[in-house]
C-alpha cells in the first residue's frame, strides 16, 4: 500500500439542545427525551475517546427483548424506538410509528439532534428530537436537509418519480419535474445535511438532467445555474461545489477508470474516493483515495468498498454477501473481521483524525451490536442494531 497523507480538516457536527415544545411524533406510546436517563439502552461507561473538545454521536434501533429484528416481519407492530446517544449517555429516545420508521436510512443524525422522516395520511412528516417540525403535502423522501439560522432547509424527491423540490421551512423554493440529484442523507461522502450543502454562505446542491443528452446544473440559495463548463452528454460520477470552486469527476480521470467515485468535502481541497483501475499498469480495481491537494495516490485494496477520509487517515469497508465484514487502512494490511454482521448503513462509520469509529450489528440475534475504535470493542446493551454513527464537536455557549 502506498501512503502519502496530507492534511485535512476533519468533518464536523455541532451539539444542539433539545426542542421541547411542537408536535410529539412517533407512536402512542409517547416519547423520551432526557438526557440523564438511566435505562436498558445505556452503554457500557469505557469507550473510545476522540480529543477534549470531540464528542461521539451514534444512532440506535432497540426493539422489546426477545423480538428478531433480523426477520424485520412485525417492526411496525414492536414497540421499537430510536435513541440517540451522546458519548454512550441516551439523550433522546423516539417512539416509532407513524412518522418515525425502524428504517435506517429515514433518520439522521445532523447537528446533534435526531431527525426522522416519513409519510404519514399522504403528508411528509419530519420530526426532530421526537418533535413535529416540518410538514408538507405529497410522498416525498429526503435527499439534503440542512438547519441553517433557525430554519430549515430541505430537499427532497418524489417517492413515486425523479420530481425534486428544495423547500425552506416548508415553503418551495425551487422544484423540477423531472431531475437526478447528486448524493443523499445515506452517502458517506457527503456531509452530515447530506446532497444539500453550505458552500461558505451559500447553499448549494446540483443535478443533472433526465433529458438526452444530459445536462447538469448547480442550484445555489434556490437559484439554477446551468454548469456551462462541462459538455452536455458527459456522464459524472460526482459534481460539486467546495470553497467555492467546481469540482467534478468523469469516468475516465486523472490516469483511473472509475468504477464510482465521490469527493470527500475534508478542505479546500477534496479527497476523491471510489473503486478504479490504473489506466497504464492496469492494476486495479482496487479502492483509491486522490488528494486533489497534490494529486497523490493512496491504495487500500477492496475493490468495491465504501472509503472514508478524514484529516490524518482514510479506511476501506467492505461487506460481504456472506456477512463478513473487511476493513483497510494506509500502512495496514487489509483484515476480515472475525464473526457475520448485518449491513445497515453506510453512516454506520466515520473517522475524524486519526480516530475511526465502524459501528457492527451482529447477524447472531444472542449477540449485542458494538462499536471499534483503535482496536477496541465497545458493546451497546440493547436489542437492536446501531444505525448510524458522527463524531464532531460541541457547539459553542
């Protein structure tokens, strides 16, 4: 493996206090919201530590004791819930139902807080901390959210068709009929708010056209700009806007023939991550990381896998169609963890530093999910799995 780092700023999430007032989501059963709270789903107090000034955020679906989450044939009738943890202390606790489903990919960890989507008597519900704060008409999922100034800003595409809409507290600001968003709220590459972004002090996300030949385009604080720059027809794997400059990738780029890749937002200068083969060895495909800072090549193997950059380090997952789990990182040989896991989520990691956190749920139901970090295993006490995992800083007084 070849290893030329240089520095990157690690990605961040800032601690929020809770929304008590609004409308309570989640089943009948109520909701919890204490951050003291003692219970079945506190963790075990040794866990891995960032630095001073980091905090360790992680997401989890616990279901009654004895119910087989793995089967998944009765979640909308359990009484399961969603609980946000905060350094291992439960801080949220969200009844689901309704609004508020066991699925992974329908809630977010994002400044801190936990918000939940869903569709609920034909209206897209979307809650946070266990609270009612957004609704609008139609059957839409979420592909960016963005908490910005005491608003929030959202969007998202139709369940039914590939129409989009970017919306600020509800209000539309911008919709197409038809359009393909780049990245999601389930992307590791993307931030925490997902395909829509803060570019300096603007909001930015792009797209390209359903037409033929396609086109692309960048939307910035609710306003389209056709990305004129970049020939109509080229297909991109990714297109963003970072520190105010454009930066995108074809299949074909920079000696590689990408079989996916994607931009880590860790600086100025982006990392570019995905599967690729060298064009002129033919090694490959194999997972690559390009610092676009100086164009040096890092090779963790695991074609296929899902790679995180942050500042100081980068790492390689992989899950096998056999429940195994593979991990690589620069100057490490590659490993298959010991054990079958189910995969949940790519969010199920994250790195900041030198620190990487790779959240497992065990496919043994008589097994407890547990976090990694620097080698070590931190088991959670619930019945369920841990859905998504953040490592960021607190939010200043």
């Amino acid at each position: 493996m070849k290893r030329i780092l240089r520095p990157l700023l690690c990605l961040l999430l800032c601690g929020c206090e809770l929304v008590e007032t609004g409308i309570p989501l989640g089943s009948p059963h109520g909701r919890d919201t204490a951050r003291s709270r003692r219970d079945s789903t506190s963790a075990a107090p040794d866990r891995p530590a960032a630095t001073a000034d980091t905090t360790l955020w992680f997401s989890a679906v616990v279901f009654p004791d004895g119910y087989d989450w793995h089967r998944d044939s009765a979640a909308a009738s359990v009484d399961a819930r969603i609980v946000l943890y905060k350094d291992f202390e439960p801080v949220v606790s969200v009844h689901c139902g309704g609004a508020v489903s066991t699925d992974a990919d329908m809630h977010h960890i994002i400044g801190g807080d936990l918000y939940t989507e869903g569709v609920e008597n034909g209206r897209t519900v979307i809650g946070r901390n266990g609270v009612q704060v957004l609704s609008f008409d139609g059957a839409w999922f979420l592909k960016g959210l963005l908490p910005r100034a005491g608003s929030i800003y959202t969007l998202s595409q139709s369940r039914g068709g590939s129409a989009m809409t970017l919306r600020k507290d509800g209000t539309v600001l911008f919709t197409k009929e038809r359009g393909n968003i780049f990245g999601s709220l389930s992307d590791a590459a993307f931030a925490e708010t997902g395909a829509l972004y803060g570019d300096g002090g603007d909001y930015v996300f792009c797209y390209w056209s359903a037409t033929n030949p396609r086109n692309h385009y960048c939307v910035r604080n609710g306003c389209e700009e056709p990305v004129t720059n970049i020939a109509s027809g080229l297909v991109l794997w990714d297109l963003r806007y970072i520190g105010g400059q454009q930066w995108a990738v074809t299949k074909l780029f920079n000696g590689f023939s990408w079989e996916d890749a994607r931009f880590w937002a860790v600086g100025a200068m982006p990392a570019l991550c995905g599967t690729a083969r060298d064009v002129t060895t033919g090694r490959g495909p194999e997972s690559v990381v390009l610092h676009c800072e100086d164009f040096s090549i890092e090779t963790l193997g695991l074609p296929g896998a899902t790679v995180y950059v942050g500042d100081r380090d980068a790492a390689a997952v992989l899950y096998g169609r056999d429940g195994t789990v593979s991990l690589a990182q620069p100057g490490r040989p590659a490993t298959v963890l010991e054990g079958n896991y189910t995969y949940i989520s790519d969010r199920c990691c994250a790195i900041c530093g030198k620190l990487f956190v790779m959240a497992l749920s065990p496919s043994d139901i008589d097994e407890k999910p547990f976090l990694m970090a620097g080698g070590r295993r931190f088991e959670v006490d619930i019945n369920g799995f841990i859905s998504a995992v953040a490592i960021g800083t607190e939010k200043e007084d």
